[in-house]
C-alpha cells in the first residue's frame, strides 16, 4: 500500500473515530461522576456529620 493510498484511507476514516471517541469521552464522564457521586454516599454514610462531605449536585 503506497503512502497516497494510506492517507486517502484514513482521511475516510476520521468521522467514524471522531463518532467513537466522542461517545468514549461521554461514556467515561457519565462513569466519574457516577462512582464521585458513590463515593461521596460511602463518605457520608461512614462519616455521618463530618464538615464538607456531601453528596454533588448535578
């Protein structure tokens, strides 16, 4: 496969990863903020009353 070719092909390739790795980003956000929400439940619930533990707003 000649270099010309190589480019042409990922050139046709980059929306599909751009799809990709947006819904990666999304995915991976959705998941930290969902195990910090867990987290901060498991603090409080260990800790009951201790200054600056809550729960985060959304």
């Amino acid at each position: 496969m000649n270099p010309e070719l190589w480019t042409q092909f990922l050139q046709g390739q980059a929306p599909a990863m751009q799809g990709l790795m947006g819904n990666y980003l999304e995915q991976s956000k959705a998941m930290f903020l969902q195990m910090q929400e867990q987290m901060a439940k498991q603090a409080e619930s260990l800790f009951p009353g201790m200054a600056g533990l809550h729960t985060p707003k959304r």
